[in-house]
C-alpha cells in the first residue's frame, strides 16, 4: 500500500550510542516531519523539510540531525542517545498545499 | 503562534451514549483545525478538518466537530459510542500551508 513507511519499528539502545530513523513516502509530497509522542505530552516537531535538500528546525530539535537527501526520504539521526531520548518517533507527510498529513505508523526507541 | 488545548486526558462513556472531546485553539490567524485518532500501536489518522468553509464538520465514523469562533471551540462529538473507538484522539491546529500544532490528546474509554 502507498504511504508513509518507517523503519525500524523497534530499537533499544545504549546512552551514547547512535542511530538514524528512515522514513520513505512513495506520494511524492513535498513536505516531510518527524515527531515524538510523550504520554501526556501529544506529538512535538522535532523537524521538518519543505522539499529535497532543505531542512527545519521545529519545537524540540536539540539532540537530533535531519537529512533530506532525496524527496521520498527523511532521515533522523540521534547522535548520541540520552535517555530522554526515549519515545515514539512517527513521521509524516503532506503535499503542498493541503494540510493534512499522511502518518507512519511510528517507530517506538528506548534508551537504557 | 497556534495552540490547542484538550480539556480532559481520560474520557469513559457507556456504550450507546454521548461521546463528548473539548478542544479549545488559540489562533491569531483563521484557523484550520483537525481531529486526529490513534488506535493502540498505530499510527495516526485523520478524523475531520475544518478550513473555513462549514462551521460543522463531518468525519469518518459518524464523528463530528463544530467550529465556534466566539468559544474558540471545537469539540468532537458522536451521538452513540461503539466499542470501536476506543482510542486516543488529538486535536490540531495550523494557520494555512503551516505546521501542525496538536494537544496532548484524549485517551476515550467505552465501557460495555
């Protein structure tokens, strides 16, 4: 099925250690964003990226690195995980000029 | 800058009554607002929008949502709740062609 697609789906980590979060969309939109999602605390922007090659930062950026290298991609970087680096990460798409997004279906990382 | 408010992160309804979601917007632009679900261990889904045209709004699953201006309000509402949704539910808000801000969400429990 077209959509949003996030890998992994799973991963625990060690404080320090890093990793990168793909996301892939096959909708040829223009806009991509990452969330997290914090029990009591809704979905935060991490960053985003309003075409190929650009990047934003958004509500809660420190400690992670985006890339835009390609439309369909959106990748997160953590370059060395804390702790409160612990959630579910989602990302989502739209195009332009619509403002509803199109959500992965999340990738849960843990931090020991 | 937009905002929401979600008033109440836990709701219980029986079965067969009233469903009932607050969501309160700080906007200092006309605002396009969105509900958003999120069943266990998924990603989220667009319920309803509205962008100015009919101040009530019609979504997926018998929900809806009317705009006021003067409460700055848009609740969520559903005559008769079903087992099926159970889930948790943001709302949204963004200015034209801007980012999503969403509340910290509703956890709605139907109780058999």
């Amino acid at each position: 099925n077209a959509g949003v697609t996030q890998t992994p789906k799973f991963r625990v980590l060690k404080t320090g250690q890093s990793m990168t979060l793909l996301c892939a969309q096959d909708m040829n939109h223009e806009y991509m964003y990452w969330y997290r999602q914090d029990p009591g605390m809704g979905l935060r922007l991490i960053h985003y990226s309003v075409g190929e090659g650009t990047t934003a930062k958004g509500e809660v950026p420190d400690g992670y690195n985006v890339s835009r290298l390609k439309k369909q991609n959106f990748l997160l970087g953590l370059e060395s995980a804390a702790p409160s680096q612990t959630s579910v990460y989602f990302c989502a798409s739209r195009v332009v000029g619509a403002n509803v997004l199109t959500f992965g279906a999340g990738s849960r990382l843990t931090v020991l | 800058a937009q905002s929401v408010t979600q008033l109440g992160s836990h709701v219980s309804v029986s079965e067969g009554a009233l469903v009932l979601l607050r969501c309160n917007y700080s906007s200092s632009v006309p605002p396009y607002l969105f509900w958003y679900v999120q069943y266990p261990n998924q990603g989220l889904q667009l319920l309803l929008k509205y962008t100015s045209a009919a101040t009530l709004v019609k979504g997926i699953n018998g929900f809806e949502a009317e705009f006021k201006k003067s409460e700055t309000s848009f609740h969520l509402t559903k005559p008769s709740a079903h087992m099926s949704d159970a889930a948790e539910y943001f709302c949204a808000v963004s200015g034209p062609y801007e980012k999503l801000t969403f509340g910290t969400g509703t956890r709605l429990t139907i109780i058999p």
